[in-house]
C-alpha cells in the first residue's frame, strides 16, 4: 500500500495521525481545566467517557493511531539514519538552521511514549480499566478529581509530568508546522506562519495540562 510503502505515504500518515492526536489533547486539556473548577462537572464527564460503547470504541481509535504513529515515527527515523550512513559521522558541528526539537524528536518521542505510560496507569488503567474489568477499586472509576487529587499531591509526579510536558511542547512545537508542511501548506508565507501557530498552540495545550498538575498539587499542599 503507497502509504506505508513509500517515504511520501508514510509522511502523510505521520501527520495525519499526529494531527488526530493534537485534538484529542486539545479535547483532552479542555476537560481537565474544568477539574479547577468543579470536581462533580469534571467527574460527568468522566463518566459519560467511562466504560460506554462508544467511550471504548473512541479509545480503540485512539489507540490504533497512536501505535500507527510511533511505528511509522521509528520506520522513518532508521530509513533517515540508513540513508545518511556513514555521512552522519563525518558532520562534527549542527547546522544552525536546524532546530533542536527537529535533531531531537526520536528522543522526544520516547519521552511522550513513557509518559503516556504512566498516565494510562495513573488513570485509564484505575478508571475504564476497572470498569471493563469489574475488578479494583470500583468506587472511584468514575471519580476522576479523587485520581487528579491523589496523583498530583505527589511532588515525584508532580515533576515527571512536567517534564513529560516539556518534552511534548518541543515534540509538538516541530511536529505541528511538519505535518502541515507535508500535506501542502509549505509556502513561504505558510512555513512561517505555521511555525508561529505551532509555538503558539503547543504552548497553550502545554499552559492548559500544567496549570492542573500545579494547582492541584498546590492545593494538597494547603489542605
């Protein structure tokens, strides 16, 4: 299949599923800034995405483009190494113009991956997990602002996320403006406009996610 099979389709896969992902964590930051608000609102939505049909089915999705992402991520990276061979030795100094997120998005990557590691078991693994499962802590499955609570009152998570975040803001920062480049806006005028709105909109997921983790570890320190 030309998608998989060619540099070209496996660019526009990445991109396509990397844009897929950005608004689900669009979606996603939006729903955790309600948190800091109202802990019954957040856990209605929590509940409204539990263990229903199409919750599941949402999450499969999800899934299959994150795998899809990654595999063809690391397919890219080894076929870019293999063409550069031996060159990729020869090159002591970076070129200036390139930027650091863009030298460094393999090692980006695999921070984002761990963290979506941890966060899964943080939260998916003791909410729809135990749902589907029938088994744990059944109580609090739907009681998604117990789990931001218990979590972000822990100052070693409270770090790790924010690293975690980091290192998701520079991911994104490069990967947003690349993807729009592959599927057709690589003008002039559009590269650079692109880049500014990738800075931009990478900053607010990452302002949006960090200001939950703060402030509800902030709050376990006033209680």
């Amino acid at each position: 299949m030309w998608l998989f099979n060619s540099s070209i389709g496996r660019k526009v896969v990445m991109s396509v599923t990397g844009i897929a992902l950005i608004l689900f964590l669009t979606f996603h930051m939006s729903m955790n800034v309600v948190a800091l608000f109202s802990g019954d609102a957040y856990n209605m939505i929590c509940e409204m995405l539990g263990a229903n049909w199409y919750a599941v089915v949402a999450t499969m999705g999800l899934a299959a483009l994150a795998v899809a992402h990654i595999v063809v991520a690391f397919i890219l990276t080894m076929q870019n190494q293999a063409a550069r061979g031996s060159e990729k030795y020869a090159v002591s100094e970076k070129p200036s113009k390139v930027e650091w997120a863009s030298q460094n998005m393999l090692v980006l990557g695999i921070i984002v991956l761990l963290g979506l590691l941890l966060h899964l078991y943080d939260f998916w693994a003791k909410m729809m997990l135990v749902e589907l499962a029938g088994t744990g802590d059944f109580a609090h499955a739907a009681d998604g602002a117990y789990w931001i609570q218990q979590n972000f009152a822990d100052p070693i998570h409270v770090v790790i996320y924010l690293v975690w975040l980091f290192a998701l803001w520079f991911h994104l920062t490069h990967g947003f403006w690349s993807a729009m480049q592959t599927l057709g806006l690589n003008g002039k005028i559009w590269f650079c406009r692109m880049k500014v709105i990738s800075i931009a909109y990478a900053s607010l997921l990452f302002a949006g996610f960090a200001v939950v983790v703060l402030c509800f570890f902030g709050r376990s320190l006033c209680c």
